[in-house]
C-alpha cells in the first residue's frame, strides 16, 4: 500500500490514482477563530458553498458547481467561469480549516485547482456552517452584504487583517462614542491602520466618522453588526449562540436574493 503524504489521510485507490485527504488546522484561540471565520464567510457566496457541503462526506466540485450556479445567478454566468470560482471559494475554506480537500496522485502542490472533491471538516460541521447559516439570514433579513464592511482578508504591515480589526474597533464602540486616538490605544493599532478602517466602515454605513475624530456606530447598520459579531463571539466559545446558529442551518440559501 502506498505511503500516505504527510498531512493527509489515505482513502483508498481509485482508477490506480491515490487519494487523500487533506486538512488545514482550524485556530484554537478565540482571536485566531474570529479572524479566520470573518475571513472566510465575509462574502455570502463562500458561506453559500460551505452550507451546500452535506457533512464530512465528500463531493465533486463538479456535482456542487450546477447548484452554486443556480444559487447565485440563475442562467447567468458561464458553467465554466461559475466552477473556477467555486474553487476560489472553497480553497479559501480549505486555508481556513473548514474544508478538507480530496486530492489524487502524488502532487504536492496546494492550489486552487489540485482538488476534484472537498468535504467539510469536523471544525466546520461544529463551527462552521452554523455561523455560514446566520451570516446568510443575516444578509437576508438587512438587505445589505458584509463584504464592504469586512474587507480584504489580506494581512499588511504586519497587523491582523483587515476583517478582525474593524470587527475589533465596532465591538471598541459598543459602549459608546470614542475618540481615535483612544481607540489606537486601546487596540494598539497604527494611526494608518485605525484610519484606514474607520474611512471604510464609515463608506459601509458603520459608523460615523470624521477624519481623526470621533467615532460612533451608525443605528441603522452599525449596531446590528455589533449583535451579530457579539453571536459568533460566543458561538466560537461554545455558548449559547452557537446552538442559536445551528438552528438557523435551515436552509437560508432559499431565501438569499442578492
């Protein structure tokens, strides 16, 4: 029997191909989890992909693509063009421990397109897909996306990235108003990085703002998504809200109209 690749788990042999499973670690810490899901799920489309996985067993990008497809934008975009895409998104998932690749043979590079089937892992059953689930409905119910408000999941200048420090300064601002120079003391980020993000929540509608000023959360936008950072905090602990989140796995992609 062949040896199975460091960081994979033998499956068996198909066609005289060898297939493993492969597996990124999911954080332990509750910073490294609030990153990574709000990384990961910030654009209702990968949430989407993630939700159309049906436990760990697993299933061909080809067999998912259609439904993506159809989930999205109906007759709209190319099959081709739709499946390039859905492996973006699902590679994402894999670099964030909730996805688990399938892959054959006995290449050793880690991209995009060395995969024919994913399935989720046990991180992303527990933790993943419910909060998936909740950032859908919440889009649903509030007509507006969580990408603008997110951002680049990209790191820079050696700080967190972009997702888990405006997540930090909104949660900053849940008591009230504060000044940005408090702020950059109190998260201990840059002036460049705390001007940065405070411009692009404003331009989201998250808070108000004025450059180098005072900040606040906006009523319409900015409190909500302080509830629902407030939900996957205590999900990722494994509090009540996870079991909330769960309950909400229903099936929201029926109601997903964006």
């Amino acid at each position: 029997m062949p040896k199975v690749e460091k960081g994979g788990r033998f499956l068996g042999v198909e066609d005289r191909h060898i297939r493993r499973r492969r597996e990124q670690a999911f954080p332990t810490d509750p910073e490294g989890r609030m990153e990574v899901v709000l990384g990961s799920y910030k654009t209702a489309p990968t949430a989407i992909a993630h939700l159309l996985l049906e436990g760990e067993a697993a299933t061909t990008v080809a067999e998912l693509t259609p439904i993506f497809r159809e989930t999205l934008s109906p007759s709209k975009v190319a099959k081709e063009k739709m499946s390039k895409t859905l492996r973006g998104y699902l590679h994402q998932l894999y670099k964030s421990g909730l996805v688990a690749k399938i892959v054959e043979g006995q290449s050793t590079k880690d991209n995009e397109d060395n995969f024919r089937e994913v399935a989720s892992t046990a991180t992303g059953i527990t933790y993943g897909q419910p909060i998936a689930a909740g950032i859908v409905a919440f889009e649903t119910a509030f007509g507006f996306s969580l990408q603008p408000v997110f951002g680049n999941a990209q790191k820079s200048y050696g700080e967190h990235t972009a997702p888990l420090t405006r997540a930090k300064i909104i949660m900053a601002l849940a008591s009230g108003g504060k000044k940005q120079v408090d702020l950059i003391k109190d998260l201990g980020i840059s002036l460049y990085v705390a001007e940065k993000s405070l411009q692009a929540l404003r331009r989201a509608g998250v808070v108000e703002y004025k450059s180098f000023g005072f900040a606040k959360l906006t009523r319409r936008r900015g409190k909500p998504i302080l509830e629902l950072l407030r939900s996957i905090e205590d999900a990722l602990a494994d509090g009540p809200n996870l079991q909330r989140f769960q309950h909400d796995l229903i099936s929201p992609i029926t109601a997903y109209h964006f």
